[in-house]
C-alpha cells in the first residue's frame, strides 16, 4: 500500500512538473514581442571605407550598426556581466538566487542577477530594474530572446542599445565619441571602460564624471585580472592610461555631398562615396582658410576629380557648414552661376577642330560689332593683329567672339551637353554672348568639362557615388584638345607656383560676382570658385587673383608634385605662323568673302577704336600693303602726301575722336578711328 503511495506521488509531482513546464512554455510563447531591428543612424562612407558623416537616429540619438568588435571586448564584457552567457536559456538561476540572498541579508540590492540577455530585454522595452515586476518581465522578454535568437545576435542587441552617456548608445558610437575609433581595436584600459559605462552610464561619463569613470573602469580591471582574464601587468599598465575628458565629434566631412546622398536614396543605411576623406579634409581646411581675407558674405567652393576614372575625390560646398553671413548651408558646387571666360578653351579648341584657326593663326584684335552687339575686352584696351595663342592666354573677348561667330552658339550648347555640362540659357537661346560667360553653369559641371580637355577631348561624366565605369563621349580631337591644354600651360602661374605644371584658365563673371580657376595636370582636374551665394557682385574679385592660388594649393594638397602633361598626338600641326597653309596663316572669318583687295593698304597701328595719349609728341600710324606713296589724312584733311614709307607721325591732332585715313598711290584706301586722351 505504501509503495502505491509513493508511486502515486511520484507520478503526480511528474505530472504537475510537467504542466508548470507546459504552462512555463506557453507563457513564455505569448510574450509580446517588441521590434527586434532596432534603428541605427545612416553612414556615408569614403572610397576606402572611411567614415565621412553619420547621422543619429530619429530621437537625436547616436547609434551605429555594430560591425567589427575588438574579441579582447567581447571576453572582457561576458566575463563581468555574464560568465554563464553562451550556456544559459537566457535566465541565470545561480546568480539570481545568489542577489536574492545577498538581497536578504544585506537589506538591499548588493549584486544584480541579470544576464546579459535580460539588460537586452530591458533595453528594448526601456524597462526599469530595481522592481520585481519590472524584473519578471524582463525574465519573460529574455527567455523568448532566447528561443528566436542565436547568442551573436543578442550580443549584438546589446552592442547596438547598450547606453554609454548622454544620447550615445552601442559600442561603435561609444568608441567614436570617446576615443575617435572604431571598436575593431581597443586597449585593455579602453575595454574596461566600456564595460563599466552602461551599467551607470550618467554618473560614469567621462566628460562630466571623470574619477568615477576611472574608479569604474579600474574596477573591471581588477576582476579581469583575479578571474584571468587579463594578466596582472597588463592590468596594472591599463590602470595608467589617461581616461578621456571630452567627447570627440563625429566625422562631418562632405556634409553637402553627403546630404545629396541622403536625400537621392534615403532609404539607404550605408552610402559609398568616390571622395578621398583625407584629401576631402585637407580641401575643407584650405577653403576655411582663404574667405579669412575675403570680404564677409564671400564663400569658396572646390572640387577636384581623377579625370582618367571620373571619380570626384573631393567636393567642398562652401567655406564652412553653418549659417551666416556666408551661407555655408547652401552648396555652391552645385549653384548655377556665369562663368565668365572660363568656356574660352572649349571654343578655341572647337575652331581649331573645324580648321577655322591653329595656335599660331593671327587674329584680329579690334573694335568689331556682331548685328547689335559689339564686345569688349575686359581692360578696354585692343591689340591689333596677335596669334591665337596669345589671345587665349589674355583671354581676349573680341577674338573669341570672331570665333564664335564662325562657329555659331548653337553648335558651342551642343558640346557642353555632349560633355555632360546642363547649361541654362537666358530665355532659352543661345547669342554670341555665351563665349563670354552668357550661361548658366555649376562648378562641378565646368570641372566635368575640364576633364574632358584633359583626357584628350573625351568627356566621362564625373562620378561621386562609387559605381561602374561610364560611357565617354567625344567632344574634341586629341590633336585639338592638347593644343589648348599646351597654351593654357604656358599661362604665368601665382607667385611661387612651379611652371607648366598645370595647364588652367581663370575666368571672372559679368560685374566680378564670380571669379574661377579650373586646370588639370595628367592624372587630375580641379576648379575653383569664389564668390556671394546671393549672386550681388565683389568689387575687385578677379579670377587669376582669388581663385588661380586656391587651385595650385588644391593640387599640392593633393600630391607632392603634378602629374606631367602628356606629350602631343602624334597628328599634331607644330609650326610656325610663316609654315601654316595659307588659310591658316590669318584668321579671315565668314566676311572674307566681301573683305576688299587684298592689295589694298592696311592700318595695323593704332589699332580701330583704340584710346590713345594726347600727350604724345605725335601719332605713330603704320601700314601694311598698298602701293606707296602714300598719303595720310585726318579728319578728312591731308597732314602728309607723297610718304614712300609705311610709317608717319602725325602731330596736333588735339584730343577727342579722330578718323584716321591712308590712301595708296590706286587711290585704294583704309581707316581707323581713335580716341586722344
């Protein structure tokens, strides 16, 4: 009878086991589950995987998906928090009931029991952990943790929510903003920081708190060293490293870039960028540096590329990322803006692909009006008959406009939307005034435009998101395109800068409210930009003056010394003016037809429309051609008649405008007007 006794007790406490085992699981199996993704801030990477900018997550919080974690960590933060980890079902029972005693004797929480598993519970729900209720929930959430998730996936909740002071949370903010790093490498000292940090994570920070840190942190060195963890000497030395006094600011390169990135994809946690963090700070640096002379409200806007791959290595929006007079908000890189004669190469390169002029080709500096428009030079000055060369090095306008002309505006929009550039045309159509700045166009498109000068007249559009490789488009013979890169390396460079290293063009906008400097050496192309993003001009802002040193510094900043130029094309014409076909010789333009004969005399000075000193003890005038002699009139009276030379002074002319005319022996003629000051 006894033993059924027994049996029957023994088959009732199995059974009743068994249903608290069943009603354990079936409590355990409802528990509601919160979002186990838990939201990180997004990361916008350079080209080698540094990191350019981060943003905190919706509630100002700054958190960051977990990635490599120093293993040296991992033992350091399992071993004080939880050494039975990896082996229990999310509840520790021996360490619970050991707080629990300890609880009861000593009147009050000496040790917590809660596993690592369990501060995951808390941290997803935002739980408290003095109260019992509090507890037992988070017993239940941890328990379904561990029924859905591997231990490296818990692990991971805790490395991404762990709290480490003020509105940092998860290890790799925590490394960021304490030690400038990621967690891939932590000394011991830093590791026992980080794992005494979320346990008390206000009255621990470093930067409010520092003694107590450093108490914290030493205290988890020395249980390292009693469990084995660490050796002793090497917690003894962990003891002496500084614990950091201030938060470190997270990276915030490229924040215009950046933004773009942000706003193109924003669904995306992770933005690969082409730009070289190192080189992108250096730039930020250099523009902060240069608007410290300017005048207020002027900003400096950069971008430097790898013209071979397309690959923008650097673009720097404004002079610094914040409000103010300067609208450093607004990014200047990608601001439609004139830009004066910095299009000039583009079309000396166009007229010499059409056999329209050759470098050495003489053109016709002169007062010169196209229907209704009639260009100037910039300094007012003209200089007759000079090569094509040397009209692009000055950058002349009337030459350019001849040429333009010839070449029609059309054709010129055509190039530079076959080269990638977006030009935005006052009311949609394109006059002669494009050759001198009458587009709209953004900094980064006028450096894509230069990079295609430099890759021999094939344009690739330039790149900042990291990507395959784009299809490039002709624009200009290699011939062509290496003729104007060899002119414009004959430009004087800024005081101090070597020679022919660069070959680049400045360019200064209708009323100085813009001023550019763009060039390219063998492996790179940059351009500059300076200037009020408001548009309103800057007095006495010149391109060669502003914008030409800030692009030489770019380069230098770049590498120590440019990559050579190539040499020419094998098809390339290099001769002399005298050795150029006839045709080639003088630029003539579509009038030549109706031009007079050619035997016909010629004033090449003073040149038509020129501004003269009166105080001069006579006006030198010369002729070219013609059959002598010769006599020279002004204002309609002859001064000298029977002149066998191709050169006379003429004297009291007085001051004002005076019409100066030559007549040949065939009575054939040619005038000029100028102006005696």
């Amino acid at each position: 009878m006894r033993a059924h006794v027994w049996i029957f007790a023994l088959a009732l406490s199995l059974a009743m086991a068994a249903g608290a085992r069943d009603g354990l699981n079936a409590w355990v199996d409802r528990t509601p589950m919160p979002p186990l993704l838990s939201a990180t801030g997004v990361e916008v990477l350079d080209r080698n995987g540094a990191t350019l900018r981060v943003y905190t997550v919706a509630d100002g919080r700054w958190r960051l998906a977990p990635g490599a974690v120093d293993p040296g960590f991992l033992d350091m933060l399992v071993a004080y928090e939880d050494r039975r980890f990896y082996s229990h079902s999310g509840v520790d029972l021996r360490a619970m009931a050991r707080a629990v005693v300890q609880a009861l004797r000593h009147g009050g929480i000496v040790s917590g029991g809660s596993t690592l598993t369990m501060q995951v519970a808390r941290l997803m729900e935002d739980g408290s952990t003095g109260q019992w209720a509090g507890k037992l929930r988070q017993i239940r959430l941890a328990l379904a943790l561990e029924r859905q998730l591997t231990k490296r996936q818990i692990l991971d909740l805790y490395l991404t929510r762990a709290p480490y002071g003020g509105n940092i949370e998860g290890i790799r903010a925590a490394t960021r903003a304490w030690f400038g790093k990621e967690p891939a490498r932590l000394t011991p000292a830093q590791s026992a920081l980080l794992v005494a940090l979320p346990q008390s994570p206000e009255t621990r920070r470093p930067d409010r708190h520092r003694e107590a840190a450093r108490r914290a942190r030493d205290r988890v060195l020395d249980r390292m060293a009693r469990q084995g963890v660490l050796d002793d000497d090497t917690a003894q030395a962990a003891r002496l490293e500084p614990v950091p006094h201030s938060r470190r600011p997270f990276p915030a390169l490229a924040p215009h870039l950046a933004d773009r990135a942000v706003a193109d994809d924003p669904a995306a946690l992770r933005h690969d960028l082409t730009i070289d963090a190192a080189l992108q700070s250096k730039l930020e640096v250099l523009a902060a540096r240069a608007v410290r002379t300017l005048p207020g409200a002027v900003s400096v806007a950069i971008v430097l590329a790898d013209h071979r791959s397309g690959d923008i290595l650097a673009s720097v929006g404004s002079a610094g990322f914040q409000p103010g007079a300067r609208q450093g908000f607004v990014d200047m890189t990608n601001a439609l803006r004139s830009p004066g004669s910095a299009l000039k190469p583009l079309i000396y390169g166009m007229a010499f692909d059409r056999g329209l002029a050759h470098p050495q080709t003489l053109i016709n500096d002169a007062p010169a009006r196209f229907g209704g428009y009639a260009p100037q030079n910039f300094d007012g000055h003209f200089r007759g008959e000079i090569t094509v060369t040397d009209a692009l090095r000055e950058s002349l306008n009337i030459p350019v406009v001849r040429l333009m002309d010839e070449i029609g505006p059309a054709h010129l929009m055509d190039a530079m939307r076959r080269a990638g550039v977006r030009p935005e045309l006052p009311g949609d159509q394109a006059g002669l005034a494009v050759a001198l700045g009458g587009v709209g166009v953004t900094l980064t498109d006028m450096v894509q435009l230069y990079a295609a000068l430099a890759r021999g007249g094939d344009a690739i559009p330039l790149r900042w998101r990291q990507g395959a490789p784009l299809a490039s488009t002709r624009i200009l013979s290699p011939a062509a395109a290496w003729q104007v890169g060899d002119i414009l390396a004959g430009l004087a460079p800024p005081q101090g800068a070597p020679h022919r290293a660069l070959a680049y063009k400045t360019g200064t906008s209708y009323g100085h409210r813009d001023a550019w400097a763009l060039g390219w050496d063998g492996a790179h192309v940059a351009g500059v930009w300076i200037g009020r993003p408001d548009g309103t001009p800057v007095p006495g802002a010149f391109g060669g003056d502003l914008a030409a040193p800030i692009l030489f510094e770019a380069f230098q900043r770049l590498k120590s010394r440019p990559e050579p130029l190539p040499p020419p094309p094998p098809e390339t014409l290099i001769v002399s003016t005298a050795e150029l076909p006839q045709p080639l010789q003088r630029f003539t333009g579509r009038g030549a037809v109706f031009a007079p004969d050619p035997g016909a005399p010629e004033v090449t000075f003073p040149p038509d429309g020129a501004r003269m000193s009166a105080a001069d003890p006579g006006l030198t005038v010369k002729v070219r051609g013609g059959k002598p002699p010769y006599t020279f009139m002004a204002n309609g009276l002859p001064l000298l008649t029977n002149v066998q030379a191709q050169q006379a002074s003429l004297d009291n002319l007085g001051t004002g405008f005076s019409q100066i005319a030559v007549i040949d022996a065939l009575g054939r003629s040619a005038r000029v007007t100028v102006r005696l000051d």
